[in-house]
C-alpha cells in the first residue's frame, strides 16, 4: 500500500530564512508525488509534481521540491521565506494505476515576520 | 472562470437526516473526486467517478453515496447522517484518471458540515 508521512506538525520559520517541509513516502514500484497548499477557509492549491527525471522540481510561488530515491523522501523548500507562505502544507502519492492520491497529514507552516 | 464550486459553504445537520452536497465543474475534466479532511488526518478519498457514468470507492466510503450523470455534475448523498461525518468535505477534478496522466487536481473550496 502506498503511504506518505510528513513528521512534522507544524514548522516555524522568520521571514527571510530557508524553509524547508518533510515527506517521506512509501510505495511500491515508481513514485508519483506531490505537493499542494491550503491556505484557510479554502480547497488546496496545487504546488508541484515529481514524476520522473530531474530530481529537483520547480513549482508555484518560487517553491521547490526534491525528490531523493535512496532515502525515499520529497522534501519541499523554499530559499526565502514569505509571511504569506504561512499555511498548511500536504504531500501526497498516487496511488494504485490511477489518480487516486494518499495524502499526507499536513504541516502547519508559520512564518513570522 | 469558476473552476469547482461546492454548495453549500457549510450546514448544521440532526442525525439521521439525508443531505446532497452539490458539486459542479465547468473545467470539463472527466475525473471527479470527494474527499474529507479531518484535523490530524489529513485528506481521505470517499468516493471517485473516472468519466460520466461510472464511479467507484475510496478509502472511507461507508454511510455515502455518489452518483455521475454527465461530465459537470458529481453530488455526493449522505443517506442518514451521523456525527462521524462531522468534516470539511472537498471536491476535487482532474483532466483524466488513467495512468497514462498524471496531472493534478483541482479542488473546490469545501463544505463544512456539522452533524448533531
């Protein structure tokens, strides 16, 4: 079964500083992953996708995500921090052969000014 | 462009009531989604339709019913509420379902029903 994990509930960040929001996942054969944000009282937004290839993905809002085979994580980052990047963060797999995605719990990104 | 509107924007339900929540999308995707995100649960899938006419189960599909009459539409029907279905509820669509695509999916803005 396919699963994704993301450790941390919440992550604290001051503007300006790198940021960085935890995945890891588990899947069998080739892993279809994703990001997507929720930002309150809203749907979530998607971010980005690592299907295959570079195993650095560029997304929306300057955000990017690396996809790492040997530890089976895709973290997602950021250099610089924004205030309006505070909101809540989910990773998600495909599942099975089709589009049925596993999602993560979520982590609550706060970024202070 | 309004993508996927949801109603209605929430609802406070008695137990054992029936409820519709309304669904439509004017992307003319084929693949439709429902979800329920619960705090420290994250989103999980309640039902999904790959193309008008058929739809299929979840992870959690139990105590719902959804039905896919044409390409916009996809309602999903709570035939007796109980407290458990307390949630925010999301609808989702993407451009296709096999897996030959994987493009994302879009979702609505929620409904957040309440069951007493």
């Amino acid at each position: 079964a396919q699963s994704v994990a993301q450790p941390e509930d919440q992550v604290n960040v001051a503007e300006g500083n790198p940021l960085t929001v935890k995945c890891t996942y588990s899947v069998s054969g080739n892993p279809y992953l994703f990001w997507y944000v929720q930002y309150p009282n809203r749907g979530l937004q998607f971010l980005l996708k690592y299907i295959t290839g570079d195993n650095l993905v560029k997304g929306s809002y300057g955000f990017e995500a690396e996809f790492n085979k040997s530890q089976t994580s895709f973290h997602l980052k950021k250099p610089s921090a924004l205030v309006s990047d505070s909101a809540l963060y989910f990773c998600a797999v495909r599942r099975g052969g089709f589009q049925k995605l596993v999602f993560g719990t979520g982590t609550r990104l706060l970024v202070s000014p | 462009i309004a993508g996927i509107t949801q109603a209605p924007t929430s609802q406070i339900l008695a137990a054992g009531r029936r409820m519709t929540l309304r669904c439509t999308q004017d992307m003319r995707h084929n693949a439709m989604y429902w979800y329920r995100q619960d705090l420290g649960l994250g989103l999980r899938l309640i039902h999904y339709s790959n193309t008008a006419g058929t739809t299929g189960k979840g992870e959690v599909p139990d105590g719902y019913s959804v039905s896919r009459a044409n390409t916009d539409d996809f309602p999903l029907t709570l035939a007796s509420a109980v407290p458990s279905q307390t949630s925010v509820y999301f609808c989702a669509s993407s451009v296709s379902y096999g897996s030959q695509g994987v493009d994302e999916q879009f979702f609505g803005p929620g409904t957040r029903l309440t069951v007493l």
